[in-house]
C-alpha cells in the first residue's frame, strides 16, 4: 500500500508541475474533498490548479520529505517559481483510495493579497 500511495502522491505533483490539468480526474477520486478549499471532485482541483498557474506559470512544486503510513500520506513541498524572497512550503497530507486521492488537508506559507 505505500507504494502506491507514494506512486499517486508523485504523479500530482508531477502533473502539477507540467500544467496537466486532466490528470486530476485520474489521480484524485470523484468524490475527492479538499479541507482547506472546501471543495469536492476533481473539476474542483483542475479549476484550483489553473487559477494558481494563471498566477505564477513559472511554478514548480518540489518535494522535500514524504512520509508514507497505510493509505495515508504527510508530504512537504518547496513552492519554486513563485516571486517571493523565501520559497514557500506546503505541508499536505491526504488519505488515498484505491490508487486515487480521496481527501486532502494542507498548510501553506505561500503570502496571499
């Protein structure tokens, strides 16, 4: 089960970073829910993705550390891409199902106007 967690955690951020936003319909399930965004299903984090990269085109999501347990993941990210003096970092945990990411809680230091 860690693998695959670890498998579906990699290819969103990989899809993130090269701007494919339909992946989200492979990789997140249909009835996905993002704690921090309120939202739920995967047009929900096309639309997420395409807002951001609208912002910052030039973003690119690395990570830092993964700590896999059972089908849930804890992951922390540098934010590169993004003009800020500091990158920022995100630290996203979610629980997978069945290869797909079912639910989503984060942080961000990422400054917001």
């Amino acid at each position: 089960m860690t693998d695959d967690v670890r498998a579906v955690a990699r290819r969103m951020y990989a899809a993130f970073n090269a701007h494919d936003h339909a992946a989200a319909h492979d990789i997140f399930t249909a009835d996905f829910y993002s704690h921090p965004l309120g939202t739920t299903g995967p047009d929900s984090v096309t639309r997420a993705w395409q807002r951001f990269h609208e912002v910052f085109p030039n973003a690119q999501v690395v990570v830092e550390d993964m700590v896999v347990e059972g089908d849930t993941a804890a992951v922390r990210t540098s934010v590169r891409g993004i003009p800020e003096q500091q990158p920022p970092t995100m630290l996203e945990i979610f629980r997978v199902l069945n290869g797909r990411i079912a639910e989503l809680w984060g942080l961000s230091s990422l400054q917001r106007s």
